[in-house]
C-alpha cells in the first residue's frame, strides 16, 4: 500500500509495521457492522495517515470522518459512530457531550456508539464516562494498539506531541510507557535486540520498564533478530540540537512551513507558473499540501542535503529532464520511439516534481537570505563556539527592545544558557526582567516551564559543553556543505551532539571507550545485554558470540529519541549510514519529530 516503505536491505522491513497497523485498524472497523463514521482525536488523524489511505475506510463502510472538538455532530444517517483518541480526561468530556446530544435527537435509527483508546485503556478516562453517564451506551471499549507510525522506510514515530513537557514538568510517564510498549512491538515484529546502550535521566528507566513488559511477551522470539543494537537517547542530554537552525533541505522546509505527518502546506499562489508548463493547475485553496517522502526520487536525493547544495541538485536535474525530452526529435526506429513513449509519463512526473521543489526551494530562499535570518543565524553560531556566553548579549538586548517574536528571544537566550553551563546569575535576572517587562507577566510561567525544562538554569562549576565541543569536535568551522565529509554540515557549524555519541559508539573502543566523555553528558548512562530468558529463568545463547558474529557485517542499528528529534538529527545518521566504511543500517524511532519552533512552543504558556 505504501511503496515507499519497503526497505531492500538486510535490516528493519518499516513496511510490515505498516501493515501490522493495518491488520489492527481493520479489525476494529469489521467489528462494527454497517455504515460508520469516525470521530478522530484531533492529534490522530494525520498519522493514521501514515498507515491506511481513505480508499481503506471507505471499502470498509466509513462514510464520514469528523474531528472531535466541540461535543456537537453534524445529521449524517450511520448505524455506527466509532470514537478513536488518545487516553485525555478532556476528551472524555468531550465524548460524553457528543453522545448526550445525539442521545437527544430524536432519529428513526438508533446509533451504535464504539470508543477506542491509542495505543491503551485507560481506567481514569473509563471512570469519567461513568461520572458523565455515557458509560452505558457505550457498545464497545476497546484499544487501537499502534504504538508507531511509519514515516519513512528507516524512520518511524509515536508522534506524542508534548512528550518531552509531559516527563520533565509535568510528571507523567505515560510517554515512557507508551514507549516501552513500542520497543516491545518492535521485537515482537522484528526479533530479539541483544545489545542496547543509553543515556539519560529517563533512558534507563524506558529500558527497564521495557524489559518487565517483555518478560510477559510470549511473542518475542528467544533468537536475534534483525536489529542488532539498541541506542536510547533521552532528550534532555542534548537540547542544543533540537534548538540549533536546520540547514538542510527538509529542516527547514519544516522550521519555515511545518511538516506534519509527511505533508507541508505552500502558499498556493507560489506554484501557479505550473500550468505554463503542461502541469495541472493548482486547487484553488490558499495553501497547496504537498506529501513529501522517499516515494519521490528528487526529494529522496535532495532532503538531507544542506540548502547551499540544492540548486546545483535542482540544476543537474532539469538538464537531465530536458535532455530526455529533447530525446523525441531524433531519428528513431519504432521500437526506440515506443520506449520512448513508454518512459515519457516517468519524465513528465519527474519534470512535475522538479517544477514543485524549485519553487519550494525558492521560498525557502526568500526567507534565508533576509538580514534577519543571518543575523539570528551568526547569533546562535557565536554562543555554539562559546563566544560572550558569560554576558548580556547585545543582540538579545536589540530584539527584546524590539519586541522580536518572544520564542526567537528565548531560544537564543536558552542557547547561551546550555553553551554556557548555565547563565550566570546577574544575566538571567536581566533576561527575565527585560520579557517580563516587555512581553507581560504571564512569561513568567513560561520561563518557569523552561527552567524545569533544563533549558534555563544558574551556572555552576563545571564548563560541559565547553569540554564536549573539543573532545567531540561539536563545532566544524570549515565545514563543506556542498560535499559534506562531516556529520557538522546539516548545522553548517555545529555537529548534534546525539549523533556524535552515536559516531563513537560505532568506532571499535565503542561505549567502554566513551566512558570519560559520558561523565561530562548529565544524566546516567548504562548498557545492557538482552538474554533471552527461558521459563526456567536460564539464559539461552552466548552474547559474546551474538555480538561478535555481527561485526563483520552490516550492523542493524535502532536509535530510539526519548522527547523527539529533528530532521537534521535523521539526515546527519543517514550521512553516516551511507559511509562505506561504517557497516551500518539505522533505524530511526522517535517520540515525535520535532523542530526549534515546536519543540519551544510546548513551554510557552498562552
């Protein structure tokens, strides 16, 4: 159903995730009998998307699908209403008063109501619908278990939204749950993972809680499986990454429009030069979706590459393209001309897609090439290569005088805090006084949130990021971005710390070899062997062997982001999976994909 999901490698097949999900969305359908139609939590939609096309629901008799927001549906004559969210307390209350107010209508045919929670039941949201008085007309509750969606063929997310507020200022661990209920799906799908490794506060209680969920798996295979290796990264060990300016393609294709669920919104307006071309002219709407994955070749070619290195991509591309075309005024025999003919709708894709990511592309350029991006841009790499981190700085100072947009303010001030260790005290006092006065005193709870968060705090004794700059070279300064020989160019500067430990534990010394620098990172850091345990509680098989007879080959490697990552993050794996000389296959996981913006504005309070 979804080609682009299909890997040809020895590793992970994200396809049969796909229709693993599927098999569970279609069950729950051929439970209800007759017409239906679907109430989505809202934040479940897209990525639903990511697993069954309409096509699928309409072939299994759902008529309507509405979002569910305000309690009230319109007329539409079905026999089932079919209730899928996340376990939420509001949405609880939300459903109760859709069900009252159908309850109310007076129809010739009574509705069926069905509730499904994702990924698992709750007993505090069932003990709301009782309060409600709902409870009862209720036919069936039941569970959608689809912990992740495929976004790509080596990418795959849980698309928790607020994962990393909900762990770090908020308490509640249903994130890590719902996460170690995936890595259980991903071992029963896939096979046992023998070695695991992480870091972080968390990562090592997800571990944990994920190995007391699979000793009650009868599912999971006691012998290897395809993954060879576990990497767990809990956010908060490196949040300079997730704040830092994407340079690549896709970063900032999702910085500057947003990606959600693989498609972006355009201004409509920007691809009407199409029709000139022979191409269908744009919907009319004021933004233009366009779904952006690996099924298309240009965009595989071009996503992870750093923007500087697009034109040339787009050049070669339209050269080629024109090339074949002009191909039709030769001599030709027919057999030639009939290949030729056969090909042609190909080439007229490709010049369609070619045509869409030029002007993506020139969007983009637009945007990047303003003062005010260049100036953010030398702000944020200043503090990277610790330059004038100890004091107020004065660009800061000109934006909040300004009244800058308060997320850019507090980005870079929180981007000076972790390259500093810490602001010190005099400084944060001044940046909290300046946005209170400035921006009102309703940022206090934001700054609040942020300093839970780990993203604002006093300086302490110790420089760790001043020491993991040069022990892990975090900053390239002559970073190549047109023909990268380093993880640094989807940054131009800086190389995501994340992804630098991931460098390392591939080199021969490994983890053992990185236990110095571990000790500069916050958090625990631990690594594990995954025995399979027979009834008899004795351990199957030799780990040594298990390890040992996978590194002569190509390794399977899953990293799993515990609070999100970015595309950068994704593009810089991919960069290195694609070195001949590291052996290796990624598998990427992730709570959600996040960017700078999303990712701060889950603190920032209304």
């Amino acid at each position: 159903m979804f080609p682009h999901l299909f890997s040809s490698g020895r590793g992970v097949n994200i396809q049969s995730l796909q229709e693993a999900a599927i098999k569970e969305l279609s069950s729950l359908l051929e439970r209800c009998e007759g017409t239906k139609a679907i109430v989505w939590d809202e934040s479940l939609a897209g990525p639903v998307g990511l697993i069954a096309k309409y096509t699928f629901l309409k072939d299994h008799g759902v008529l309507k699908m509405f979002a569910l927001n305000d309690g009230n549906l319109p007329e539409i004559d079905v026999k089932n209403v079919i209730f899928i969210t996340r376990p939420s307390l509001k949405l609880m209350d939300v459903i109760a008063a859709t069900i009252h107010n159908e309850e109310r209508r007076k129809r010739v045919m009574k509705k069926d109501f069905y509730l499904y929670f994702l990924p698992r039941k709750s007993l505090l949201c069932e003990k709301q619908l009782q309060n409600k008085g709902v409870y009862g007309s209720i036919s069936y509750v039941g569970e959608l278990q689809i912990e992740f969606f495929p976004v790509d063929k080596d990418l795959i997310s849980m698309e928790v939204k607020d994962g990393y507020k909900e762990l770090y200022i908020e308490g509640d661990l249903t994130c890590l749950h719902q996460s170690a209920l995936g890595l259980v799906t991903l071992q029963k799908l896939y096979g046992r993972i023998p070695k695991i490794y992480g870091k972080g506060k968390y990562a090592q209680n997800l571990w944990e809680l994920t190995k007391t969920l699979s000793i009650d798996s009868s599912f999971i295979s006691s012998e290897k499986g395809s993954i060879d290796q576990l990497i767990i990264i809990d956010r908060s060990i490196d949040l300079m990454s997730v704040l830092a300016t994407q340079l690549t393609y896709e970063g900032l294709i999702d910085e500057l429009f947003g990606i959600n669920n693989t498609t972006a919104y355009f201004p409509a307006d920007k691809f009407a030069k199409q029709e000139e071309n022979n191409i269908p002219a744009v919907q009319t709407a004021d933004r233009k979706p366009i779904i952006l994955n690996s099924g298309e070749k240009l965009y595989a070619e071009i996503r992870d590459k750093n923007f500087n290195a697009v034109g040339t991509q787009l050049s070669n591309s339209a050269k080629r393209i024109a090339a074949q075309l002009e191909e039709r005024h030769a001599e030709k025999s027919v057999q030639e001309m009939k290949k030729f003919v056969e090909q042609l709708p190909e080439v007229l894709a490709q010049k369609n897609s070619l045509a869409i990511h030029t002007a993506i592309a020139e969007m983009i350029k637009e945007k990047t090439s303003t003062p005010e991006f260049f100036d953010e841009l030398n702000c944020e790499q200043d503090f990277m290569l610790c330059t004038d981190v100890d004091k107020v700085s004065n660009f800061i100072e000109d934006l909040i005088a300004k009244k800058a947009p308060l997320r850019t303010v507090l980005r870079l001030i929180c981007i000076q805090c972790i390259a500093g260790s810490g602001l010190k005290q005099k400084v944060l006092d001044y940046y909290k006084r300046e946005i209170v006065q400035t921006y009102g005193i309703e940022t206090l709870l934001t700054l609040g949130n942020l300093e839970r968060a780990g993203l604002l705090k006093i300086q302490s004794g110790s420089r760790s990021y001043a020491v993991l700059r040069k022990t892990l070279k975090l900053t390239v300064e002559d970073s190549d971005e047109i023909r990268p020989k380093d993880i640094s160019y989807v940054h131009l500067l800086y190389a995501p710390l994340s992804i630098r430990i991931v460098e390392n534990i591939l080199k021969p010394a490994g983890w053992q070899g990185m236990r110095d620098i571990l000790n500069e990172i916050p958090g625990p850091s631990f690594e594990d062997n995954n025995f399979a345990v027979g009834l008899s509680g004795a351990r199957r098989g030799s780990m040594t062997s298990e390890v040992s007879s996978i590194s002569d080959t190509n390794r399977v490697v899953l990293i799993f982001f515990l609070g999100g990552c970015t595309s950068a993050e994704v593009a810089a794996l991919r960069f290195i999976a694609s070195q001949e000389d590291n052996n290796v296959e990624f598998v990427i996981a992730t709570t959600k994909l996040v960017n700078k913006n999303s990712f701060l504005d889950c603190f920032i309070e209304e």
